[in-house]
C-alpha cells in the first residue's frame, strides 16, 4: 500500500521537510519526498498496513501547525515517484521549539528537562552552551513577578521586560505573553482563525480586542486592542509553565526600560529578530511586521517607488512575471494605486487614490462648491455643530502626499473623534473605533471616482459627504467608523471586478500597512478572493522591508 501525504505550504524554512525525512528514519517503510513549488508531497510504502498507521500516527504528533500551511491531506495512490526531494545545504532559521524538542524539555525523565538550549536540525536559535536544567531559577523568577516584580529576561532572540498586567502597563509599548491558546479565547474576542494561528509553531503576534473578563480581571489596563502571542522560545515557555502553577496565565512583555530588581539572564550574546505580526482571515494570513524565522535580510540600500517595489514583491513571490496582475497598494505611508501588470504593456497606473487639501474649512469649501446638496449639507452640519464646526474649521494640514489613510483621518476630524492635524494619528482614532465593534454592517459611505485627463482620481469629498449625512443623523461612532472601513472595502472588490472584466487579469496582489486593521483585512479576503485569485506576501511583510525585495526585480 502506498499513501500520498499533501501540504500546501508556501515557506522556504525547510521546517515540514526535515521533520517528515526525521520521522521516516523511525520506520522501516520506504519513503520519498516530492517538492513542487509551493506543494509538498511525502509518499510512503509498506506491506504492512499497520506500520502506516503508525507513520501516520506519528508524522502527525511530530508535524506541527505553520501559519504559512494553507491544505493538507492523505489518500491511497498506486505508485511511487521516480524522483524525489534533496534537502539543500542551507543555515537553519531562527524558529521556535518544534513539538519533539518541547516534549524533551517538558519530560522530568529526559535529560534535557527544563534545558533551555535544547534544540534540533528543524528548531532553536543556535546558541551553543552547557546543557543543564534551569528549574530552580525559572520557579525563582516566576515567584518573584507573583510578587509584584518586574524581571529583565533575556530572551533567545533580545532582552524584554516581564510582570504582571497592572497599571503600569498604560505608559508602556507591550505585548501579552499567554500560558496557553484557552487563555486566549478567554480574554480575547479572537476569532478561530486566529486562535490557529497563535498556535503555528512560528508564534507569531496577533492584535485582538480583549474582552468582558480581562476589564474585570485587569481594570488597570486602559488599551483594548493588544497584540497576544504565546511563548516563542524556551525561556519564555519555561517561565509561563512556573507562572501558571501560581495561577498567572499572562504577563506583559516590552522592550521599554523598565526598574528591575530581578534578572533571568541565562543566555548571553544574542543577535537581536523582531517577532513576526500577523493578520488573519478565515482565508488568509498576512506578515505585517517582523524577521525572526524569515528570509530576505539583506536587501540591499537602492532608492526605489515604494508602491512599484510593493507590488513586484508579491508578483516576485508567488511567480506571477507571466500573468495579467492587479495591484493595490494600500500603505499608510507611501503612494496609494491600483496597477495592472502584464508582461505584453508593462506596469500601468490604473487608479490614483492621490488628492490634497490644506485645510478643513477648505474641505469644507469643496463641499459646499460642488452642488446645491453640498452646500445644504455643510450648512446643516456647521448649524447643527456650531461650536464643532468652528473649532475644527481652523485646523490646516502640513501633508505632502495624501492617501487612503489621511484621507480617513480628515473624516476623523470632521466627525469630531479627533482635533489633531497630524491625519495619521488623527486615522488611527477612527480605525481605533472600527476594530472595536463588534456588529456584521456599518452604514454605506461613498467611494466614488473622478476622471482628469484621461487618468482616474479617487473623489475624497464623497467620502466625506456621506460620513456627514449619517453624523447629522446621530449614528453612533463606533458603527460610523466601521462603515468607513468597511465600504472602503466593498469599493476595491467592485473595483476589481470592473477591471477583470476588462483585462482578463489571472491574479490580484493586495499590499500595504493598512492591512493591519483586522475587520478591513478579512473583510477584503472575503469579498476579493470571490472571483479573483487573491495574494499577499509570502514570506515578507506586507510594508517596509518587501518594498526592497521587489525593487530589486526592476533592476
């Protein structure tokens, strides 16, 4: 009998490889691993039905979860590859203990128990150092920050700060380390998706909104929306499991200086990684921040278009350079587009989310300019919000390049959730708003377009016109918020739908920081992935450090 074991998993780790060749060393079966592309196939042979059930069996206690495993599965086939997969000579990545490593360290009869440099060919941060266990000093940490303490803990991947969730965390930057994922779904308003993937082996960071019982189990605590993760590394883990025995599932974690009295400094000189952020769909999973455990750290200083670099990443990653491919570009902090690639015209500007004005009275202006409506409606809302009207009137922009995000934060301004003339700032109150509710439909706000010259211009004063009309109409701000966004959404799926019919396009490369907010996320994976074949970076996050990786494809 033979069996035919499938993965889809788009990482160049070499992670399931390994493990799967490590496990059918165990078993005398023969085996041979196939790599296509992005699909993994292990196939093993035995006369023995019951050898392959115990493979099987095994392969899944040994195999764990990735974020970047997309399907899997097994069914009977009649016969064996002629080739078969060669591990390539390559460095290990830093990654997260695997599911055998985990069990040594966790099993008092091993002699790796509480060693916190245990480490294999798939897991570890390859850091040579005596092995021996650490459990007296883990129990003695862990009794000190149920004391109230907070302790300097050096990491396998930089020194962080650790300590019970309390009131000083409001002037803190700080994650939430947790014991295991049932703390999560306890605290959290995570969805399934995103429980799945805190628990992939690569650990990363997901921002959700705590919920009910963390307000009353942390009242201190002032922020709503904070980034979970569980245990990333021996040190970390070994810490929570003693924390957990003195009834403490979770502790802050920063990188800002903090006074400490206790120190868990049991590795030394380490290279510092930042831990990988994700977003999560039920369909997707995109990197927002991070390297540790990824490729590409070296990229290269040349001067590049951001959102050209962007866009060439994903088709770069996923081997599109020979399909019609539409691009959105979505940073806050670069050049808002649509793009359409194709090998037989180029690269093309489609759509321009670019716009500018000085100030909100000129907005104001505009509005009021464009018809009778528009005049009607600005006089209802300065006559209705007098005192508003006047104060934010007065408010002007110092911003050279306008886009998406700006663009909501002078709708942030207008509806009176912020007073501050820096647009980004001023955004991130309103997106603050819209990932905190928690309802299915926000109103419908207008996206609507402007055609000069032959180019097509996103018309911003539509946007903010409708967002007036449900303000006049006292709809309440969290669900105004969430329109916002949400309608932003709904507009780039119909968008991409217009220009299919017309290009015939084969795929669709979303990019950009605004992806971080979830509801906007799952919303565009949702609605997109309908009819189009929808991708994100790879093994890169979606801002910053892709924009070089791209870039470099055009030189």
């Amino acid at each position: 009998m033979i069996l035919e074991f499938s993965f889809s998993h788009s990482s160049s780790s070499l992670v399931y490889e390994k493990i799967m060749l490590n496990t059918l060393k165990l078993f005398s079966i023969e085996g041979k691993l196939v790599k296509n592309g992005d699909e993994l196939f292990l196939y093993v042979e035995s006369e023995d039905s019951d050898e392959l059930e115990n493979f099987a069996n095994k392969l899944s206690l040994e195999l764990p979860h990735s974020i970047f495993l997309h399907e899997a599965g097994a069914k009977v086939v009649y016969d064996m590859p002629s080739e078969s997969f060669t591990l390539p000579q390559t460095p290990k990545r830093e990654m997260p203990f695997c599911p055998k490593c985990l069990n040594e360290v966790m099993n008092e009869s091993d002699d790796n128990y509480y060693n916190i440099f245990t480490e294999c060919d798939v897991c570890g941060y390859g850091l040579d150092s005596q092995s021996k266990s650490d459990k007296e000093t883990f129990v003695n940490i862990a009794k000190s920050i149920n004391d109230g303490l907070v302790a300097e803990v050096d990491t396998f991947y930089g020194k962080y700060y650790v300590g019970k969730l309390d009131q000083k965390c409001n002037d803190l930057d700080f994650d939430v380390v947790c014991y295991d994922l049932l703390t999560v779904q306890s605290y959290t308003n995570a969805t399934n998706s995103e429980i799945v993937a805190l628990g992939a082996i690569e650990k990363p960071l997901i921002r959700v909104k705590t919920n009910l019982l963390f307000k009353t189990d942390f009242e201190d605590i002032q922020n709503e929306l904070i980034r979970f993760k569980l245990a990333d590394d021996f040190v970390l883990h070994l810490l929570m499991s003693e924390l957990h025995i003195l009834g403490i599932n979770l502790v802050f974690i920063t990188k800002d200086k903090m006074p400490s009295k206790v120190k868990l400094d049991l590795v030394k000189s380490v290279k510092e990684f930042e831990p990988i952020e994700v977003v999560v769909s039920d369909k997707h999973i995109a990197i927002l921040k991070g390297n540790k455990g990824l490729p590409y750290k070296e990229l290269g200083e040349k001067v590049l278009i951001p959102h050209i670099g962007a866009f060439f990443s994903v088709i770069k990653e996923h081997s599109l350079l020979e399909k019609t491919v539409i691009g959105v570009n979505l940073s806050k902090d670069y050049h808002n587009d649509i793009l359409i690639y194709s090998k037989k015209f180029g690269t093309i500007e489609y759509l321009s989310f670019k716009f500018g004005f000085g100030s909100i009275q000129e907005v104001f202006d505009a509005i009021a300019a464009t018809d009778e409506t528009g005049e009607k409606l600005v006089n209802n809302y300065k006559n209705k919000f007098s005192e508003h009207f006047k104060d934010i009137s007065k408010i002007v922009f110092d911003e050279k390049d306008f886009n998406v995000y700006k663009l909501w934060g002078v709708v942030s301004i207008i509806l009176g959730f912020s007073k501050d003339s820096d647009l980004v700032k001023s955004a991130q109150i309103l997106e603050n708003f819209a990932v905190t509710f928690m309802g299915d439909k926000g109103p419908r706000i207008d996206y609507k377009l402007n055609r000069i010259d032959s180019k097509v211009f996103i018309d911003p004063l539509m946007t903010v016109r409708t967002a007036m009309s449900f303000k006049l109409a006292e709809l309440d701000q969290l669900s105004l918020s969430y329109g916002v966004i949400e309608s932003f959404a709904e507009f780039i799926s119909a968008q991409l739908d217009e220009i299919k019919a017309q290009m015939k396009s084969d795929s669709v490369v979303i990019t950009g920081s605004l992806l971080q907010n979830r509801h906007f996320f799952s919303k565009l994976s949702k609605e997109v992935s309908v009819n189009h074949n929808l991708c994100f970076n790879k093994e890169l996050p979606v801002d910053g450090r892709n924009i070089q990786y791209g870039g470099n494809e055009l030189f």
